[in-house]
C-alpha cells in the first residue's frame, strides 16, 4: 500500500515543477517582448541612419577626377 502515498509525492513534485516552468517561461516571454522591442527599435534607427547617408552622399560634388588620370 506504500504505492500510494509514494505516487502522491510525485504528483506533488510534478505540480511544483509545472508552477516552476509556467513561471520561468513567463518571463521568457517577457524577456523576448522586450528584446523585440529593442530590434525594432534598433531597426529604425538604422534605417534612419540609412537616409541620412544617403541624403549626404547625395549631396556629394560628382566625381571630377576621370579627366585627370592619365596624368
């Protein structure tokens, strides 16, 4: 008859276990929530960065030194 109390002991512990993972794996996603946020972030400010150099080399004078290379 020790079968039973022994079964209970384990479905105790594999409560516990399930409370444990259901814990760590919300703050799994709470993490990726906000290492999503930072990418998106990071994303716009690199494609904000994109624009502005572009915008320079825009600006850029048209390269004038063809006509001097044989020299």
């Amino acid at each position: 008859m020790s079968r039973l109390p022994d079964l209970a002991e384990r479905v105790d512990r594999l409560v516990l276990r399930h409370e444990e993972l259901k814990r760590t794996s919300a703050l799994i996603e709470q993490q990726l929530g906000s290492v999503t946020a930072e990418r998106d972030s990071l994303r716009s400010r690199l494609a904000a960065a994109r624009s502005r150099i572009d915008a320079l080399l825009a600006r850029l004078p048209a390269d004038t030194t063809e006509g001097s290379k044989g020299t």
